[in-house]
C-alpha cells in the first residue's frame, strides 16, 4: 500500500500497543450491535440520562439499561447517578473519534 496516511507497525510497536488494540477491540465489538450503536449516537459527547436514551432510541427501558450495563461492563460508558437518575456517557475520547467517523462515513448526505 503506497497511501502515506497508512501507519504499519511491527511486532515490538504491537506489543506495546496490546492495551489499545484490546480497548479497540472491545469498542467494536460493543458498537456491532445495531441497538448498542444507536445508543452511542444518541449520547454522543453528551451525558444523556436513560429515560431521555430510551425516548431517543425507541425500544423499552429494561432493554436500553441491558445495553448500557454490556457498555458500561466493557468500559466504554462511564455512569453517574443523581438523585433516581442515572446518566451516561462516553467514557474514551477514542471510542468518540470512531462513533462521529462512522457517523460521517454511514449517516451524511453525498
């Protein structure tokens, strides 16, 4: 591949970057489900409580809060309660870079 952009790292540069690979990794994997990715949309950089997730994206409260406990568990939410709410958001500035990258790649107008 001649695309200067494209970064190729060797074995001891990958081996170092195990813990980003892995967070990566769980990232995707999280986002592959199509509820999971509407829920990330819908909180963007924002914190967001779940009744105002639930209203967003449409489906039943008990399963948004299953999705954001599978988010949470893989570490890409972060959760704050307050008073009876709870609010969510993006817990990684990288996750963030992925969620408005395919957002531009999938959900624009050409």
């Amino acid at each position: 591949m001649n695309d200067s952009s494209f970064v190729s790292l060797n074995r001891s540069e990958l081996m170092a970057r195990e813990e980003d690979i892995d967070q990566a990794s769980r990232s995707l994997k999280a986002m592959s489900h199509p509820l999971r990715l509407k829920i990330l949309c819908v909180l963007g950089n924002q914190e967001v409580s779940v009744q105002d997730i639930v209203e967003n994206v449409g489906t039943s409260q008990s399963n948004i809060s299953q999705h954001l406990a599978i988010l949470r568990d893989k570490g890409i939410l972060k959760s704050r309660k307050d008073a009876n709410r709870v609010f969510y958001k993006v817990g990684d500035e990288r996750t963030l870079k992925l969620i408005e990258m395919m957002q531009h790649v999938f959900c624009s107008t050409h």
